[in-house]
C-alpha cells in the first residue's frame, strides 16, 4: 500500500496463496483506496473464492506464457479506462 501511496503505477498484479485471506485484504484495500487502479490476480490455482474474484479486474495462471499475461493485463487497463 505504501508503494502505491508514493508512485504512480498502472496495475498490481497480485498473487493468490491458497488458504491465506492476506490477497483478499490487499485487493479489498486497493478497490477501497485506489477503485480505477486495475488489479491482474496470479494463482496457480484452479478454483478461487467468488468473493476475491469480485475484488480484481482480472485473473491469469502461473504458468501462462509471457504474452498471455501481457494481454491479460491490457485487458485489465482497458477495462478501467471506459
């Protein structure tokens, strides 16, 4: 949050810990604080909580390939900017 506070950035990417609530905090803190700063959620799991779901902008899995997070993201900071 401090980063966010002191920089100018485009989007968070965050990462999902299975069985942790810290993600959920952090991205409900994000929308509360910052609610046009796009957040791109990275797991490697395949089932997540609804309500974290509700939280982000958009998902992408650990292992997709560079470009596919790449687009995951542009996806994200188009979403925001209409």
């Amino acid at each position: 949050m401090k980063v966010l506070e002191e920089a100018v950035v485009d989007a968070v990417l965050l990462e999902y810990k299975q069985e942790s609530l810290e993600t959920e905090n952090v991205a409900f803190n994000i929308k509360r604080r910052f609610p046009r700063l796009p957040i791109v959620l990275l797991s490697a799991c395949v089932e997540m909580p609804e309500r974290l779901l509700w939280l982000v902008d958009e998902y992408a899995h650990k292992s997709a390939q560079p470009e596919e997070l790449i687009h995951t993201i542009e996806r994200a900071l188009l979403r925001q900017a209409s």
